[in-house]
C-alpha cells in the first residue's frame, strides 16, 4: 500500500497515501479501538461538522483573518461533505478520550486535504493549508463539537418526528376501522368495564401524539450554542464579536434557529440538553414498550388466550412446533426500548461526570443518542408499516369475552340497586350463566335495552 508519512509533536506516522485523514486522525484510530462504530456510521454528525467549519470559514472571512483562495478552496470541501462525499474518511471511534479532540481533528485533516487537492496541492502539504491554521480557525474542539453535535441532533429531528406520525397514523386508521366493536376493558389484568377496540387504539395513537409536542420544544433548547467560546467558553483567539457572527452563517447554512449561548462559559461545561433530549426519547421509549405489551396481550393465544386482536404474521414461531407465530415486532420494539433506557442512563451518568470548565465525555453521549434516535426511528417505521396495520380484530371472541364477563353488573347498579346487581353477579359466578340471561330471565330489562347500556356506557362525555 502507497503511504505519506506525516508528523506532529510526538514524532512521525505512516499513514495511507489516499487516505484524506492525516496524523491526529491515524494516531485516534491506534488509541480507540473500542466500539468498531465509526463517526460516518452516523452521516448527519459529519455533515453537522462541516457545516459549522462552513460558518466559522465565513465569519473568519469577515474578519479578515484567512486569504480567499484558500478559503474557496475550504468552502468546497465543506459543500463536498454537506453532499455526502468523503463521508468513509471519517473513521475514528464514536467513543474516544479528549473530549471529541479526535473527530474534530478528523474533519479539519479531511476538510484541509480535500482543500489541497482543489488546489492542486498534494495531500499533506500543510504548508500550503493547514488543519489547524486555517480550517480549525478561531475555533476549539470545545466550542466546534458541542455545536456539531446540537446540529445533528436537529438534522435528525425531522426524521424522528416523521417515524412517530407514520406510526400514530398506522394506530389512528385502526382506531377508526375498530370503532364498533364493543369488548371488555381490563385493569390490573382483570375485567373492568365495556370499551371498544377502537378506543384503545385511538388511546395508543394519543399518547403517542404528546410526544410530538415534547420534541418540538426541544428544538429552540438545542439552537443555543457556544461557538465562539473556543477553549473554555472566553472566546482566546477568536476575535471579539465571532460568536454571533459565526452564530448568523450557521443559522443560515443549517436552515436552523442558532444563537450564542449568554453565558459562553456555562454552555462549554453544561451538558443539560443532552440529559433532555435523552430523557423524551426514554419517556416515547417507554411508552412504545408499554403499547407492545398491550398488543401481546390481546394478540395472545390465539385460541387459549385473550385473543381479541390478530397480529399480522410475519414469520414462523418455532423450530419445533408447527404453525406456531410470534408477536415478534413487538418483542423488537420492546428491545429498542430496554435499549433507549440503558442508553439514557449512560448519558446521565456521563453528563454528571464533567468536571469545571469542560464535560470530556461528550462523545459517549453522542455514541449513546444517535444510536437511540436511530433505533428508535426503524423500530416505529417497522412496528408501524409490519405490525400495527395489518391487525385484524376477533370480533366473536371480543363479544364472548364482554359477554362473559361478570363485571357487566356494574352497569345495573343505577337501574336496579346495589343489591339486586349483587344477587345477579353472584348467580352469575356460581351459574356459569351471563349477565345478559339473567337479567332477561328476571325481564329486568329488554335485550335492546341491555345493548344500549353498554352503548352508552363507552360513549365519552
């Protein structure tokens, strides 16, 4: 294999001669063989950081600090990488020490090499660009990576959203084919009152649909950035005023609302939208998880079970056992979820392990976040398009199971009194007989009458 050789303080490191990484690059690779998941394993970090090295390019040519054929030059690979391309060069371990130092240093050998070579320069040659000088300009890891990492988050919103309403539709459609069909509603496993199939699924689409709201209020949390701050948050060797000019290009080129932090210190060391951002995906995680449980419960059995409800079968259950299905698209989502949790957990834990001006452990956040949105995202496309639209209702064992059920009596106590509904529920049990049969065997009431109480009792106020 063709190699340059490259160095920096600590001596000399052959390094690929096509790669467009350089040195610090190749050095990270040796320190952080950790996860095998690379940074271009998630495409919208990378593109994030070359759209902030685009802005802060654009305010350092306001202020005069870099030569304009250079900057061209740097501008086109920042466009390149925004485009997709380049992406495989950014290889380091999403988990690194040095607080991003490592990705950061990814992109500028990267965005500088490209640079040479719109130039005509070959890959390298750093006396003519420099990763540091010129493309790492008036910034620090400290104030670029947080920042990056803010943008790819709000890159990865629409995407997140969208899987969410994709999935709230697939359980409102079903809300509405189920609308009629009348079952028993449970609490604590146990009967409960009527309610239709249809109110249950419109329950799940509504519980769903608040978590919308929460990510949407996300959004103007994560526009609060502390580019500019360089090392520490004080802004050394950024000219005064970069902040918000650097801010105004990123907001521009992102399509995003960015501002300045007011207070560029506390924004280097607070890691508090993180724990935020964490804390909504593990809550709609949660939920998710709760639904799935719901579906394997009513999808149980088939036949020796509750059984009110077929999931679609996707492929066969056993290895032994004939026939047999699974509610394997829950049990999936279910798993996502358990994930999500863990995952937020470590981003907790690494958001309280900062120490004064700086939190070194962002990057195992990042690791732990964009793993979660991805995840999450497929888990509700897939639970959406292969599980929830195609449930059919059991609509004989739903009216079985409702009529069976003694706690129909409840529905008596206004008409009839406390006591005759206690002598009909207790005839029921030792009778094995239905609500329905006593009360017409006793001419109580009509059967029109009876269905129409039922009726009435699922109607919402």
């Amino acid at each position: 294999m063709a190699i340059r050789t490259e160095k920096d303080f600590l001596g000399s490191l052959d390094i690929p001669k096509d790669a467009y990484y350089g040195v610090h690059t190749a050095r990270a690779l040796e320190n952080f063989t950790i996860t095998g998941v690379q940074i271009n394993h998630f495409p919208r970090i990378i593109i994030a950081l070359a759209m902030v090295k685009k802005a802060t390019l654009a305010a350092n040519l306001e202020f005069g600090l870099i030569d304009e054929k250079l900057a061209a030059a740097i501008n086109q690979a920042c466009d390149e990488i925004i485009d997709g391309k380049l992406h495989e060069h950014f290889v380091v371990d999403l988990i690194q020490g040095g607080a991003g130092t490592s990705t950061n240093m990814n992109a500028n050998e990267v965005i500088a090499n490209r640079a040479l070579e719109i130039l005509g320069h070959e890959k390298g040659s750093y006396k003519n660009l420099h990763p540091n000088d010129h493309v790492n300009l008036s910034q620090s890891t400290n104030d670029v990576y947080p920042t990056a990492f803010r943008v790819g988050l709000l890159l990865s919103h629409a995407d997140l959203l969208a899987a969410l309403e994709q999935l709230i539709g697939h359980f409102k459609d079903r809300a509405e084919l189920f609308k009629s069909i009348y079952k028993i509603g449970r609490t604590q496993l146990q009967d409960a009152v009527p309610m239709t199939l249809g109110q249950e699924f419109q329950a799940f689409a509504d519980t769903l649909s608040e978590e919308k709201q929460r990510f949407r209020d996300l959004e103007g949390l994560l526009g609060e950035v502390g580019l500019g701050g360089t090392a520490i948050g004080t802004g050394v060797n950024a000219p005064k005023g970069f902040a918000a000019v650097a801010c105004k290009h990123l907001a521009e080129i992102s399509g995003f609302s960015v501002t300045p932090a007011a207070n560029p210190i506390e924004a280097t060391s607070d890691t508090g939208i993180y724990l935020t951002w964490s804390g909504v995906l593990r809550r709609t995680a949660t939920k998710l998880s709760k639904i799935c449980n719901d579906l394997r419960l009513l999808s149980c059995g088939p036949r020796a079970g509750i059984g009110e409800i077929n999931l679609p079968p996707v492929q066969a259950g056993s290895s032994i056992m004939p026939g047999k299905v699974n509610p394997v698209i829950p049990e999936m989502v279910n798993q996502v979820a358990y994930q999500v949790m863990g995952n937020d957990l470590t981003v907790m834990l690494a958001c309280e392990g900062g120490q004064l001006q700086l939190n070194a452990f962002e990057p195992v956040m990042v690791a732990n976040l964009f793993q979660s949105i991805d995840i999450m995202k497929r888990a509700m496309r897939i639970l959406g398009d292969r599980c929830v639209s195609g449930i059919t209702p059991n609509i004989e064992h739903c009216q079985k199971n409702l009529e069976k059920s003694i706690t129909l009596v409840t529905l008596l106590n206004p008409q009839l009194g406390y006591e005759i509904s206690s002598e009909i529920a207790v005839e029921a049990l030792t009778s094995r007989r239905t609500i329905r049969e006593l009360i017409l065997e006793r001419n109580l009431m009509s059967s029109e009458d009876y269905d129409a109480l039922i009726k009435e009792s699922t109607e919402l106020d």
